[in-house]
C-alpha cells in the first residue's frame, strides 16, 4: 500500500481539519461549560442546525454511503482521515450518517428497506440506535438471551437490552435477538428493525455516563413486528454485527490519533511558555521524553489504522488487524492525555480544557465495542490457534 493518502483523500481530510477549526472548535467553550454544569455532552439545536447546513454546503455529507442512496461511496481509508480531524475536538458532532449503523444497514438492508430506512438515514432525516448488550451478555454476544419467536407473519421479541446510546432519541433501532437457541450466534440470530413507539419497546430508564455521556436501558416486552422487519437473512445476524462493530471499532482508534494529537500539539505549545524552578518545562526530560514518546506513538498508531482501512478496502478480513488498531490506540491516547494533564499541572485538572473531556471518552473506548481483554484474546487466538 502507499504510505500517504491519495490526492482527493487528502484534499478531504484537509477539508474536514479546516471545518472543526472553523465550525466545531469554536463551540468547545459552551460545550465544557455546559457539561461541567450537568448539562452533558450535547449540542442544542440552535448550534447544530448551522454546522449541518455548513457541512451539507462544504459536501460532507453521507461521504461513506453507497452512491445509489445519494452518498459518495468513499473507501475507509479516506474515512480514517476525516475520523482522525473529527476526533481533535469535544465538541460532540458526527457528519451524517453515523458510519457503523450505516455500513450495516447498507450490507443488508432489502429495497423496501433501503427507501424506509436507509435513505431517510443517509439524508440525515433519522437517528439510529443499535441494541446488542444485555445486562448480563455484553462483550460475549453468544450469552444473549433476548428472544424472538415467530407468531404466523409476526415475530415476538422479549428480554432486556442495556447501553444502547440514542435509545430514547432514535426513529429506529437495530436490535439483536436469538430466534433459534440451538444455533445461537451460528445461525440463530438476527436483526430487527424495530421503530420508536412500537409497543413492547420500552425505555427503562437513562443511564449517566463519565464524560457527560449518557445511554439506556430498554425492556422489551411482547414487542411484536412484522417478518418485514428482519433485517437481512433470517438466523445470519451476526456477521452483519461484527461489520457494524468493526466499522466502530476503527472509528474510535482514529478518534483517538486525532485526540493525542491535539494533546501533544496543546503539551508543545504550553511547555516552553511555562517555567519551573529557573527553567521552562520543555527542558525537562521528562517532558521531552513523553512528547517524543506521543509523536512515536501517534505515527505508529496511525499506520496500524491506515494498514487495518486499506485491508478493509482489499475485502481482507481484518479481525485481527482491527484488534490491534483498537487496543493500541485507545491505551495509547489513555497514557497520553495523562501524560498532557501532568504537563498542565492543576490547569489539567480543570474542566475548562479540553483534556479531562478527552480522557474521559477514551476511558470509555476502552470498554465500548469490546474491552481491551477481550480484544486481547482475540489477537492471542489468531496466534496460537486456540478457540
């Protein structure tokens, strides 16, 4: 593979580094403030509606749909690129459509499917929500005990699901849901589409998250939906998963580079302006070290995320690849925020930098979409041939 992006792609990614300058960083302000205050990590209505406008004016919109539903049918590499630029600032905004759903939806979705739901989504009219954790399955998806029993045309879904982000805001959710025990994740799961206000859905209750982050918990309680609902092969829900979590998975290791690299750029431009004891921080060793380290580590972490996008492109299976992005960069981005906040010293502690929100999101990458253990073993697996 080449080692820097292609023309257009970079074009891109330059594109989208000069609209969160320009449009989301500006925000950052009102947006710490209002989340220290217990507002959470939101944008109102008043500030999206323009960003939206402007993304849709600049064309940075739907950039990784299929072009037959109006999008633009970029490859993941691009996307690394435009992840990496969204991930420098706290402000909480992602272009439309919201990749990993996105990518499910478009793997699987049927015509009827893709003009109630997939196009609304790409055009930005929807919000998704996706129900795979229970409260006692999460990073094991063949624990799951969430049942659906066909009933003539209709299927019954009962069980519980828990930390689904957008639950009560969605106009759709793709919720998991075993319909034959004996095959379990081996052709006995499936997808359902599952539309807000369908009775038997039923949000239980709003869960408070660290970094003013929030999810649900849903009940599902004789919800009945029709066979018209199912979303891709019935019983073969899993693989479509996997692509859904890989595709998030990817995302978030390219937020993380795109983190550590506006902390490390924060750590350079405030060390040699700060003195200690006779001499500005930038000639301490120790400072040196961790910003020579974080440079060291960001351009690893960004190969192995442009190495794991350019094999997804090839139609390669990246399981292993997209393991290592994950672990890799969030632990990384972990050690480095850490490293910036000490730098700072009690201004790091603040709620009025960027820093403790960023560390806060990465903390939670680090057990979303698969904990570092659990990719881990994923990895150890692959080596040694083990189930």
């Amino acid at each position: 593979m080449e080692f820097e992006l292609a023309e257009d792609h970079r074009l891109l990614k330059d594109l989208v580094a000069r609209f969160v300058r320009d449009e989301l960083m500006p925000l950052e302000s009102a947006v710490l403030e209002r989340e220290a205050n217990g507002g959470g990590l939101v944008l109102t209505e008043a500030e999206r509606a323009p960003i939206d406008a402007r993304a849709k004016e600049l064309g940075l919109w739907g950039l990784d749909a299929p072009e037959d539903v109006g999008g633009s049918d970029l490859p993941q590499v691009a996307m690394v690129g435009v992840k990496e630029e969204i991930g420098r600032t706290v402000t909480p905004y992602v272009l439309a459509p919201d990749s990993p759903n996105l990518r499910m939806l478009a793997a699987t979705a049927n015509e009827d499917q893709k003009r109630r739901y997939l196009e609304p989504y790409v055009r930005g009219e929807t919000i998704s929500a996706i129900g795979i954790s229970e409260p006692g399955a999460g990073a094991d998806p063949a624990a799951m005990t969430t049942r659906a029993v066909r009933d003539g045309d209709d299927w019954i879904l009962n069980g519980r699901k828990i930390w689904i982000s957008k639950a009560a805001q969605a106009d759709f959710t793709i919720l998991m849901a075993v319909t034959d025990p004996a095959k379990g994740a081996r052709g006995g799961m499936t997808a359902f589409l599952i539309d807000k206000g369908t009775p038997g859905f039923n949000v239980l209750r709003k869960i408070p998250m660290i970094g003013g982050q929030s999810t649900y918990e849903v009940a599902l309680e004789d919800c009945r939906v029709s066979s018209a609902q199912i979303l891709g092969p019935l019983g073969e829900g899993f693989a479509p998963m996997q692509l859904r979590l890989s595709t998030r998975r990817l995302e978030m290791a390219a937020w993380c580079i795109g983190m550590s690299q506006r902390a490390l750029d924060m750590m350079c431009e405030f060390a040699p302006t700060r003195q200690t004891f006779g001499a500005t921080l930038a000639s301490r060793q120790t400072i040196q070290w961790w910003a020579a380290d974080a440079f060291t580590r960001i351009h690893a972490a960004r190969l192995m995320v442009y190495d794991a996008a350019w094999k997804i492109d090839q139609g390669r299976d990246v399981r292993r690849e997209i393991s290592m992005a994950k672990v890799y960069a969030t632990e990384m981005a972990w050690e480095i925020l850490d490293h910036a906040m000490q730098t700072f010293g009690a201004m790091g502690m603040t709620k009025e930098l960027p820093l403790q929100l960023m560390a806060s999101l990465v903390r939670t990458m680090r057990i979303y979409d698969g904990p570092s253990e659990v990719h881990r073993m994923v990895i150890a697996r692959t080596l040694m041939n083990t189930k």
